[in-house]
C-alpha cells in the first residue's frame, strides 16, 4: 500500500519494509487517523474552559459569542504565532551564540564572514570603521538581541525592503514594532475575550508575521551567515543511498547549524576516524535530515537523506548509528521506532526533550567537546548495527545559492547585480519567479506535490528558489541540478546555461526564506520591474505544508507582497469570510495574499495567471517561448560531435547534422 | 556564458596569468624592482590596472600586487557534470586576464618590444598639418601600440557630437584580404573608430590591410595595436581613461568605470576567425565594460543581456550570412554588431562614386597620388556660403561655371570657388558662418578627398584612385546638397551650389565672398558680453561627464574650440531642445568678475547640483567646469604670480611639474578646481580672459604650438595690453620645463606678472 503514498522509491522501498516489520509510521498513522473534521476547518476554539466550542451546524456562535470568523481567525493567528516565535527563539539562539563568540566564551566558533558582518552591522547601526571583528560582532548580536526585544519603533531590517513596500506596511499599520512583542500580543489578542474582530486579528497576524520574516528569520540568518559562511554553491549527494554499509552512520535533523557544524568538525578529525576504525568500520558517514540537513548541505556539502517524512524511514534502513535532533519537525515516534533498531537518538536541546531519548545537552561553551563526545557514542554504536538494508536511491545537486551569490553570479565581482535576471523578465525570457517551499505532510503523496508544481513552473519559464524540505524533494528528482535545465522551457534554458545555474536555486532552510525576500526586495528595487515586490511576476507556494511555521512564513511573503499558495484545503473553511480576508482583504491592503489550493494543477494555473497578470500590469512584453533558446552550447556541441566524425566541417557554417 | 565559453576563458585566463607572472619574476631578475613602467603619452599609468584596482603602477615592482589581485580572481574550470555557476567566475578570470595582459605590455615596454615592430609597415598618423610633410609620418616599422591622451581627447569631442558613434575592436584575422578591406570599410563609413589587434594561426588582420594597402593610423580612424591578442589591451585601456576622462571617474572606481562604458561608450568586440581560449578570457574581460562580442565563425551564443545592454556573445558563421557575396555578407556583418551595441549611425546617403563618411575625413592624399590639387600653393580655392530668399533658391541645383578638371593634367592644379546659396524659414544672417565651416567637413568626408582650410584659404586634394572611381566637380555639389539638407534640415528648406572654374566668373564671386568674409568678421569682434543679454549653454558632453556644462558667451567659446556663441545660437534654433539653451544674463552680480545670477542657476540646475557658483571668467574663483575636450589648460603658477597655457598638441613637460595627460586628469571630469581651468584656445586672446585674476598679462608660459598657431590673434592681444613684445617675454616648453626655470626666465625678459599684485 505505498502506491499514493510517495513517488520517492527510497521511501516506498523503507515503506515496504517498515510494513513488513509491523512498525508504524507517519503514513500508517495517517491512513488510521482521519483528520478531524471540525478542527480541520478552523471551527473549533478551546481558548478557554467554557469550551471547547464547536461551531457547527446551528452552532454559530461560541459559549462566549466568539462568531466563526474570529474562531477561524484566532485559529490562524495562534498558527502564526507559533510559527513566528519558532523562527525567532531560533534567530535569538544564533545572536546569543554571536555573542557568547563574539566575548570568547564560546571558543569553537569564530567569524567565518566579515563582510556580511560589516554589512549586516550597518544595517543594525553598529559602527563598523576602524573596529576589530570581535568588537563589531558583539555590538552586532547585542543590537540583534535589541531587535528582538523591541518595544517600539520599527524593526531596522525593513529599510531592507523596496521604500514603496514601507510606506504600505506603515500606511496598513503593520509596521512590526519588535519580535517577542509581536508574537505575546498575538496570543493576548486571541486570548478569551480580547480581539474579537477578525480583520484585527488577521492584520496583527500579518504583523507577526512580518516579524519574522523581516526580523527573526532574516537575523538567523544573517548570523548563520556571518558565523558559519554564506553559502556559495556546491555539489551535493541526496537521497538515502548516500548512507554507507560500512562506515558509521550519524545523521543530524532538526534545525539550528551550532551543534551541526561541530559535529562536522568531529566526524572530521583524524582521532574519531581512527576510533571508528578501530570499531571495524571504514570511516564516519553525516548526512542530515530535514533544515540541519539543509544547513550543512548549503555551507559544507554534507548529504541529505531526506525530507521531514523520511526521518522515520531513514531509521528503518538499520543503518544508523545515531541520529542527533535539536528542535523543530523531530517526530515524537523516532523514540519507539529507533527501540526497534540499534539507533541511538539523543537530543540536544535544552528546550526540546523527547521521553525516552538520551539526552546530551548541547552548551556553546564546549561546543566541540560536547560534539566528539556524541560522535564517539555513535561509533560505540556502530558494533551493534544488525540487519540493515540502505536504498540506492541517490541523486546530485548544486546548493548554495545565497543573495549574495546569485548578486555575484550574475556579473562576477565587479559587476554583480540582478540586472540579467531583470532583463530576463523584461524580455520574457523569463515568465516570472516563484518560491517553492516548506514541508511533507502525510495528508497527501509524500514529494508529490512539490515535483509536478516545480516541474510545471520550470517548464513554464518561471525560475523557482526553494527552502527547507521543498529543496530537498525537488533535489530528490534532479530538477536541483544544472542538468536539469532540460527540462526548463527555452528561455529559462538559456539563463541556466548562460549563468551556469539549475532552474531551481537552493537558497537554504526554513528560516532562510528570508533570502527569498531580500532577492525579491533587490529585485524590485534594480530596475524595470516596477517599485514593490508587489509588481513583480512572482508567486509563492507551500504544496505540503503543515508545519505552524509554514503558516507564518505563507502570511510573511503575503505580507511582503506576493501572491503564496497554501496547498491544502483552507484550514479555515468554516468562515469563508475569513479566507476571502487572507485572499482579497489582504491584496487590498498590502497587495499580497493567501490562498489555500489542494489541487496543485489548478495552483499552477493560477499562479501563472497571476504572473501574467503582473507582466501585463508592468507593460511586459507577452510570454510567448518561441522566441528564445538559441544560446548556449548546443550548437558548438554538435560541430564538435561532426568534427570528431571526421565529417567535413568548416568553422564559417553552422554544423548540419544528417 | 555558456559553459564551453567559461570553461574555455577561465583555462585561458589562468594560463595567461601564468604567463605573466613568469614574465613579470624573470624582467624583476633583470631589471629590479624600480625600473620604470610606462606606457607613453599617458597620465594614467597602466590604465586597465589603474581604473580596476586603483593603483598607480609607476615601476615594475608596483606590478606584484597586481598579480596577486589577478591571480585571487581566478577559478577553476567548470565540471563536466553538476558543474557550479561559471558567469560570476567566467567574468571575474576575464578581469584577470585583462590585468595579466596589461602587466606584460607594461613589461615588454620596458624591453622595448611595444609597440611591436612589422617589417614594412607604416603608420599614417600623427596631428598633421600638411599632407607633404613626411617629418610628420610615425616610426616606420612598428605599429601604434597603445593610443596616447592626446590623441584620446581629440576624439572624445567626436565621440560626444555624434561624429563618431563608438568603437570596434576587431582581433584575428577574416576570412580573406577582401573581406578585410571590406569590413573596416563598412565601420570607416560608419564613422566607426577601428581597433585592430591579434591574429589566426599567425596572420592578423593587420597584415591583410597591410597586403591591399589599406592606410592605417589615427587620421583613418583605425589603430593597428598589435598582431597578438594581448594587444586588445589597448582597447580596454582607451574605454577606460574614456571614463576616467570624461566621466570623472577615479581610478579604483571600477564598478563605475565599467557602467559608464556601458551605458556610455558604445563599443564592441569583433572576433573574425578562430577563437581561442586567450581570446576567449580577453572576451570574459571585454563584457564587464558592457561590450558584446559578435564572432564570425561557429561559437557558443549568450543571448540573454544583463551585463552588456544588448546579446552578450554573437555568433555569425560567416558563409551562412545572406548574401550574393562575401563583400555582401561582410556588410551584413558590420550591420549586425551595430545592432548588437545599439550603436546609432547617422548616415546620410550621399549619391557619388567613392566611400563616405567622416572616418575619412582625416585622409591624407600625398601629391604622389594627387590626381588634382584646388588651392594651396599654386592655386586658389574659395568657399562662400550665403541665405537668400525662398523664391531666389531653387532647391537641388548644382551648377558648374566653367570646365571641369578632366582636361588638367594628373598631378596639376586648377582655381575654384564654391558657392552655397541656402533659403528657409528659419534661416538667419548669423548663421551663414556657421554653416559655411561645414563645408570642411561634409567635403573631407569622402573617401579620397582631402580638405584642409575655409573661406578664401581652403585646399582641397582629389586621389588618382578617387577620380578613377568617377569623382568629378559636380559631386561636391552633391555633397554639399545632401549634407546640408540632412544635417540641418531644421533651418534649411532649399540648397543651391554652384562651382566655379571660369576665371572671370571666379574672380567675381571671390570678390563678393571677402566683402562678406570682411562684414562677418567685424560682427563677431564687435560682438562683447556687454552687448547681447542672452549667453548660451552647451551641455553635449554630459553624454560623457554628467555634471559639466560649458556656458558660451560671445567674448568665450567652449572650451573644445567647436562652439562660439553665434555656433550655440544657431544650433539651438536648429534644435530647439538640443543641447544648447539660452541662458538669460539675469542680474548682474558681479559683471567684472564674471558674476551673473542667469549662469548661476543654469549650471547648478544642470551640473545636478554639483556646481553652486559659476563665474564667466575667473580661474581662481569658482571657475568654469571642464569635460576633458579641452583645447587647452590654464593653470597657476603661484611661484610666478601668473599662470601657464598648455595645450593639447604639446606633449612636452610644464612648469607645472606635470604633462597635459596628467593634468587633464585634474581638469576634466566636471569638477571645479581654483587655478585650473580648461578652455577653448581661441579665449585666450579675448578681453575676458581671466579678467578678475589679471587678464592675458598673468600669461607667464604657453605651448609654443600656440603661438605658432595664433601668431595673429597674439600679436593684436599683445598691442591691446600695449606691449608690443609681451608674447616674446612669455616662456615656452624650447626654454623652460621647470619652476625652476621659469623664475629666472621671466626676470630675464622683464614680464610683467612679476610686477602685478599676487594671484593669490
Ligand atoms: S473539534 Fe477541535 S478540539 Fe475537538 S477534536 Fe477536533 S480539533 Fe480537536
Ligand atoms: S473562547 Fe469562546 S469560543 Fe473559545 S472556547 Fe472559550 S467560550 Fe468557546
Ligand atoms: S519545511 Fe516544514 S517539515 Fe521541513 S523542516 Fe521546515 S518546517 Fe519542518
Ligand atoms: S562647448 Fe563644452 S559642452 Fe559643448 S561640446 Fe564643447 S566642451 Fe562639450
């Protein structure tokens, strides 16, 4: 029964397994527990105990009177608040490891970026001329912290977006004042008895989100950045077959780089290669699952081996050793599962314990120390692995696309900018952008969705970024290698090859869907394209969300300007008032919106109507394929191919191939 | 890019950096560190390293950090599979290459082997005063090299006023001499400035236009750099000091340079032949100006644009071009990489047997190959140009008095006087000069003529080859119509020309011409500031330097010598929204000092608010901005208490302990900068020359060409400042290069800036 279940046959080959070990999963589960229907509509509240009320049928009023529409929308501002403040608590997280750094007490990390330092210090007010890096990183991560504890005011980063995008948050007043502000405001808000109008909620949703896109998110990482690199591409293994018979298997999932990084170091180190020889393996395979995954693929190439559903199934291979998880996505069920196997899972986190895991609190200060201590407990480890069974699934990729490089890769040093791109919007070569991202959700055909909407776009000439698991399942398919320019249509074709990109950009984890904004941002803002992000042809989708964050990172592109796709049936269809607020009330205030679509065909019809919509409202010239694709290699390839045939060739004419 | 492009470029460009750094450690064995590299006749060292990384490389130790930049910009070469993005890298390897490159004709300067020496050739160039004299003609046997500032500014006022639309780098060879000749002539028509450098297998191009006779030099708009790819440096070098000339860029400034080449210097790259991977890395380096690069044979194309306005990289596989012929297809070509750039050409089709257009307008015609000679030293030739009414013009008609130049003998000699009769609405008596001096250029134009002089002085030669092809008299008058009509076709509604050879007839047109000569030149001398109340403005060159603009007043011409007042007046009623504007005197601030509030707003609104206060006259106090087209630059020598005028024909040293390059480095730009000044030559001898600083007396040295030059006007100066001897008493670069010099000199002649109060 894997049939629906996913097109990824590592994870049907793992399914079938896992089904002929009885062990549940993720799917099984789903298969057995319906969602249900009254909370799948937003039509439930059990904000407080008069309830919870269920306002179905006659019902449409709450103990309280609260009426459907600011149920639903308490229900979504509570997502959003949850997502927002998972996103911050991680920028907060990276600050304070910034500083502990930045005052020596963190010895492990160092700056690993001084320009995007500087660069992220200026935009913080810290002073930068004449200063030592350790001096600036301090001022740096205390006025980040600043950011987050704001009471008043606007949040400095969104000087960062097109003024025009300003001016309409300031005008909408949803200007966010601070981070941790935003998200207690919310929950006071939807509190029992407080905001009980849904279009208030709603905006101060957009708020908070904002918050985190424009805040919490994009200062995670910018300081990921500064501490661990910003990426620049590689090349990159994915899929379960990148885990090894015979060597020991440590894999990392969850979501923050700190632990992550240091456990690259090491796996790295001679003396636990040695110690793991010495445990009969041949050496230390990490490979990551999930954001960890995404981080560690961006900066060092370390292999993914899947998405947020394939956590459970890389467990069912018996090949690993250990499995070392922080905070976010981490299901519950790995702890029974790896009892099943010789797996050993330890969290790390001081905020995230699972019962019955091994726990190793991870601490800054030793942060190497505390690494080689879990690494050594995986290789004990390696002994006791028995009956294991690895997928050859395997496929490539090249990840690494921060804004900073595409800006360089555009022009190379001296002339980097997003004119090209631009350009290739203005003439068509390019239809539009999208972003393509966020998780799995069992709900649907696990990868199903993300693979036919990015594969539709690209071959519609839209370039696609994507973030968090999205990535991991386009890179699953090879639509993240540059090879898969073949299957772009011929004006994206010609971009990919003039610039050696994929049509599909990697631009990092979930909290890293802030580059999408800043690459929409400098968009806006080259030239050609109208002022705002608003005015550019671009979409957003999120075809299997489920995560809260989704939610918050959907309301934040809205909020920014662009039309985003939730792919699941409204979470808040019992108030059609509500959903046509997020779609229409929303495109009239600030001129972006949410829509929930489950039909990813009809989402990619919309979504290309939209960007036709936008090129129309900037005088574009109409999409029309046909006049592009004659660059690139192929015909140089061709009179190559007859030379080598010995075939008569003159360099004065174009090959002609019999 | 495209992928075999990058890989190819990134693998040429690490290897020439090689190449450099072995060449740059064994010259460093060699010669040692403080050896002096240079390129000659320049005020910007090595001009690519200088606008790219800033520095001012004076000795062949300064080139070791140039390297090392060069070399912290390569990549390696794309992967065959998974590869990463190459653009970004692509490009950066073609700024090393473009380092590397410079770095080793740096150095084989210092060897003495640039410009590159090629048996039998011979440049025609140089500024020339008469085509006879063979002094004037370059070194024999070596090719141009790099080009000098002079030379430099010279164009850059064509490439301002549209003469000149941009320029071509052709690097290889074509595909046969033909082909060659016909390329370059296509461009030449064009008014298209020819680079020529590198080779196929050997054979450059160069050497086919050498083999069919082909003149190349500055006066012919094609420059051979060198037979070697590597020479294509020099055509980086011209677009850069292009903006560090006009567009007030600083060296380092490198983002900015490139830009201003983009959206400014409208150029390309023509690779004809095989394209290797040097060629292919030079080509990486060449797009980050905004340049694209049209090839003639089967290579990858980038179509997309971004980085360059238009298509990156072009290919034109030269037998698939359409076309009956390849001198056909080599049309279609050239009409290609026009496209390509965007470049605009106007080209007005003139109905006669010969090429046409202003590239051959500095032709020479040598008396060996005259096949007839009006004016000059044995005979006389005049040019008259005067409006009538409409009724008195009958448009299109061209009419010889007297024989034509069939029955004179090859190599002679005959009189003639041109007559242009122009009628329109909006024609005025002012404009009669102004369009009379056209005649020089329109008549130059054509390929085998060759026009010096105007008015009663003019000298006009005709080739054997010219007069093969069919040139006879009455196609001057075909010229003369079809320029008139289609350069100025705002004011004039009806051209009339008639030519005469007939003695008498002549004798009383000429008669008539220098009464009005006589009228016209007591009109502009008469004319003072004081007299009109309405000066104009000249802006054409902030298509070069954003921020400047040139105020002209009937008592100051521009400073690039083309404009005077009366060439603004009319030029803005030809075009009422052109670049010249009239600018109401307004309230006289401070006449004296050259105060008025009319061209005080005018430049602070025009110059973006860049210049708050313009005076007309002064040098020391808020001067008048400069592009870098000056003729001239004056600037004080405070040890002297009076200032020093050189000009751009003198590449000698100042007093000023600087060249005129290094000092146009200062002048131009748009900046103001008190005690330097540049200016149009002919303001020099008018009354308000610096007026609030002193005047004409505060002259305490000049360029001896300008003395030669304007022996005339100075002489009258001199009487006006009622010292006969004054220009005698100023020193020149024949005696004094130095300060040092300078002080005893002017004691010695007893001038008169020693007595005056100080400049300062
Ligand atoms: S109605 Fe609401 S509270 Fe009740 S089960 Fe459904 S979702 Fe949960
Ligand atoms: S807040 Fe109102 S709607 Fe919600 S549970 Fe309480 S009484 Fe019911
Ligand atoms: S994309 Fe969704 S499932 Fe994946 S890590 Fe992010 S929040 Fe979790
Ligand atoms: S008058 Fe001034 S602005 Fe006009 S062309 Fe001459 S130098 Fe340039």
């Amino acid at each position: 029964m894997t049939g629906n279940r996913t097109i990824d046959p590592a994870a049907a080959e793992m399914l079938q397994r896992a089904e002929e070990m009885g062990i549940s999963t993720a799917f099984s589960r789903a298969e057995e527990m319906k969602p249900c229907p009254i909370g799948s509509t937003g039509a439930c509240c059990k904000n407080c105990a008069m309830g919870p009320c269920r306002l179905v049928g006659k019902h449409d009023r709450g103990i309280c009177g609260a009426t459907r529409e600011t149920i639903a929308a308490r229900n979504f501002a509570r997502m959003v608040a949850a997502g927002a403040s998972a996103h911050s608590d991680h920028g907060r997280d990276m600050a304070l490891t910034l500083l502990a750094a930045a005052e020596g007490e963190a010895p492990d990390y160092e700056i690993r970026d001084v320009n995007k330092l500087l660069e992220v210090a200026q935009f913080l007010g810290v002073k930068t001329e004449g200063r030592e890096a350790m001096e600036i990183a301090k001022e740096t991560a205390e006025a980040a912290l600043a950011q987050i504890g704001q009471q008043k005011g606007e949040l400095l980063y969104l000087q960062r977006a097109p003024e025009k995008r300003q001016e309409i948050w300031r005008k909408a007043g949803v200007a966010p004042r601070g981070i941790d502000r935003e998200v207690v405001e919310l929950m006071h808000r939807t509190h029992v008895g407080t905001d009980q109008w849904y279009e208030s909620i709603l905006m101060a949703a957009l708020r908070n989100a904002l918050s985190d896109g424009w805040g919490g998110s994009m200062l995670a990482t910018d300081i990921t950045d500064i501490l661990f690199g910003s990426p620049v591409p590689l090349t990159a293994d994915v899929n379960m077959g990148a885990l090894k018979e015979d060597e020991v298997n440590i894999v990392v999932h969850g979501h923050e780089p700190t632990l992550s990084e240091m456990i690259l170091v090491a796996v790295r180190d001679p003396e636990m290669i040695e110690y793991a020889k010495s445990k009969g393996a041949k050496g230390i395979n990490l490979t990551g699952i999930c954001c960890t995954a995404n981080e560690t693929l961006m900066r060092q190439g370390v292999p993914t081996i899947g998405n947020f559903l394939s956590q459970e199934l890389a467990m069912v291979t018996g090949a690993i050793e250990l499995m070392i998880v922080d905070i976010q996505c981490i299901m519950q069920a790995l702890v029974p599962l790896a009892d099943q196997f010789h797996t050993r899972l330890i969290t790390t986190s001081p905020k995230a314990h699972i019962e019955g895991a091994t726990h190793v609190e991870f601490d800054e200060h030793r942060a190497l120390e505390i690494a080689k201590e879990i690494v050594k407990m995986g290789i004990d480890n390696f002994p006791h692995r028995q009956d294991a069974h690895i997928p050859k699934e395997i496929n490539h990729l090249v990840a690494g696309f921060s804004h900073e490089y595409i800006n360089y890769a555009l022009g190379g040093f001296y002339r980097g900018s997003f004119r090209p791109l631009n350009d290739a919007v203005i003439q068509g070569r390019l239809r539009g952008v999208a972003g393509v991202v966020g998780c799995n959700n069992p709900r649907t055909c696990h990868d199903a969705s993300h693979e036919y909407i990015t594969r539709e776009l690209i071959k519609n000439d839209v370039l696609v970024a994507m973030t968090g698991c999205g990535a991991i399942a386009a890179a699953k398919y090879g639509l993240l290698s540059p090879e898969a320019a073949k299957y772009a249509g011929p004006g994206l074709r010609e971009i990919c090859e003039t610039v050696g990109i994929p049509p599909v950009l990697h631009v990092g984890s979930c909290v890293d869907n802030a580059r999408i904004l800043t690459t929409l941002s400098q968009m806006a803002t080259e030239g050609g394209l109208g002022e705002d992000i608003a005015d550019l042809p671009a979409v957003g989708f999120a075809p299997e969300w489920m995560s809260e964050k989704a939610i918050s990172i959907g309301s934040y592109c809205a909020g920014s300007g662009v039309y985003t796709i939730m792919g699941s049936e409204s979470p808040l269809a019992n108030s059609p008032l509500v959903d046509r607020f997020l779609s229409e009330g929303w495109e009239e205030r600030i001129g972006g919106k949410l829509e929930f679509i489950a039909d990813p065909e009809e989402a990619v019809e919309k979504a290309l109507e939209h960007i036709d919509k936008k090129r129309e409202a900037l005088g574009l010239e109409e999409y029309d394929p046909s006049r592009f694709g004659r660059s690139g290699d192929r015909r140089m390839e061709e009179w190559l191919a007859l030379l080598e045939k010995g075939e008569p060739v003159s360099l004065y004419r174009e090959p002609r191939l019999k | 890019m495209s992928r075999y492009i990058a890989t190819r470029a990134i693998r040429g460009a690490n290897r020439i950096v090689k190449e450099a750094e072995d060449l740059f450690e064994k010259a460093l064995a060699e010669h040692g560190p403080d050896t002096k590299v240079a390129f000659p006749n320049t005020g910007y060292y090595l001009p690519v390293i200088l606008g790219i990384t800033g520095t001012e490389v004076e000795r062949l130790g300064g080139l070791k950090p140039v390297l090392e930049h060069a070399r912290s910009l390569l990549h390696p070469v794309p992967k065959e599979r998974f590869w990463t993005p190459y653009l970004g890298e692509a490009l950066d390897c073609g700024i090393a290459t473009l380092l590397a490159e410079e770095v080793i004709m740096g150095i084989r300067f210092v060897y003495g082997e640039q410009p590159e020496r090629l048996p039998g050739f011979r440049l025609a160039g140089g500024t020339f005063t008469s085509p006879d004299e063979s002094a004037q003609e370059a070194i024999e046997g070596r090719v141009n090299g790099p080009i000098d500032d002079i030379q430099l500014r010279s164009w850059g006022i064509q490439l301002v006023d549209g003469r000149m639309p941009g320029f071509a780098a052709i690097i290889g060879a074509a595909k046969s001499n033909e082909v060659a000749v016909k390329i370059v002539r296509e461009l030449q028509m064009r008014n298209i400035l020819v680079f020529l450098c590198g080779n196929v297998n050997g054979r450059s191009i160069i050497h086919q236009l050498m083999e069919e006779g082909v003149e190349l030099g500055y006066d012919t708009y094609t420059v051979p750099f060198g037979t070697d790819t590597i020479s294509a440096i020099y055509a980086a070098g011209f677009a850069t000091r292009a903006a560090l000339t006009f567009g007030g860029k600083k060296g380092g400034q490198t983002r900015e340079i490139f830009l201003y080449n983009k959206f400014r210097v409208f150029a390309f790259g023509l690779a004809l032949g095989e394209v290797d991977d040097l060629k292919y890395a030079t080509a990486g380096g060449v797009i980050s100006y905004g340049f694209p690069v049209i090839a003639d044979t089967v290579i990858p194309e980038i179509l997309p644009t971004g980085v360059t306005q238009y298509e990156h990289v072009i290919s034109m596989p030269f037998d698939d071009i359409e076309g009956k012929d390849d001198l056909e297809r080599a049309t279609r070509l050239v009409q290609r990489c026009i496209e390509v750039r965007g470049v605009k050409v106007k080209i007005a089709e003139i109905p006669i047997p010969i090429p046409y257009g202003s590239a051959f307008e500095g032709e020479r015609v040598k008396r060996a190959d005259m096949r007839i000679e009006f004016g000059g030293k044995y005979s006389r030739a005049f040019e008259y140009l005067r409006m009538r009414g409409l009724d008195e013009v009958e448009d299109g008609k061209i009419e010889i008095v007297g024989p034509g130049f069939e029955d004179v003998e090859e190599g002679g000699y005959m009189d003639l006087g041109i007559v242009v009769e122009v009628a329109g609405r909006k024609m005025q008596e002012d404009f009669e000069p102004v369009l009379e001096r056209q005649i020089h250029y329109f008549i130059n134009g054509a390929s085998g003529v060759q026009h010096i002089g105007q008015r009663d002085i003019a000298w006009i030669r005709v080739s054997k080859s010219a007069a093969e092809k069919g040139l006879t008299l009455r196609h001057f008058g075909d010229i003369l119509y079809a320029r008139f009509h289609s350069d100025f076709e705002a004011i004039v509604d009806k051209v009339q020309v008639t030519i005469y050879t007939e003695p008498e007839e002549l004798k009383k047109w000429l008669e008539i011409a220098r009464a009005a000569y006589d009228v016209r030149n007591k009109r502009l001398v008469e004319m003072t500031d004081e007299s009109v109340d309405t000066f104009y403005s000249c802006t054409l060159c902030q298509s070069f330097a954003p921020n400047h603009v040139c105020v002209v007043s009937p008592e100051r011409l521009g400073l690039c010598g083309a404009y005077n007042w009366l060439d603004c007046k009319a030029s803005h009623q030809i075009n009422p929204t052109g670049p010249n504007q009239p600018v109401p005197k307004g309230e006289p601030l401070d006449s004296d000092q050259g105060y008025w509030q009319g061209p005080i707003n005018f430049v602070y609104e025009h110059s973006n608010h860049t210049v708050e206060r313009v005076s007309m006259y002064s040098i020391m106090e808020n001067p008048m901005t400069a592009c870098g087209c000056f003729e001239c630059i004056a600037m004080v020598i405070p040890e002297a208490n009076g200032i020093m005028v050189v000009s751009r024909e003198d590449p000698s040293m100042t007093p000023a302990g600087m060249t005129f390059s290094t000092l146009a480095g200062m002048a131009g730009g748009g900046l103001q900068t008190p005690g330097v000044m540049g200016v149009g030559k002919y303001y020099l001898a008018s009354k308000k020359f610096i007026k609030p600083d002193g005047g004409f007396k505060r002259v305490v040295w000049m360029s001896s060409f300008l003395k030669e030059s304007m022996a005339e006007e100075l002489k009258a100066v001199a009487e006006r400042e009622g010292d006969p001897d004054l220009i005698d008493r100023i020193a020149d670069e024949r005696y004094v290069t130095t300060v040092e010099e300078l002080l005893p000199w002017l004691e010695e002649h007893d001038h008169p800036a020693l007595k005056m109060p100080p400049i300062l």
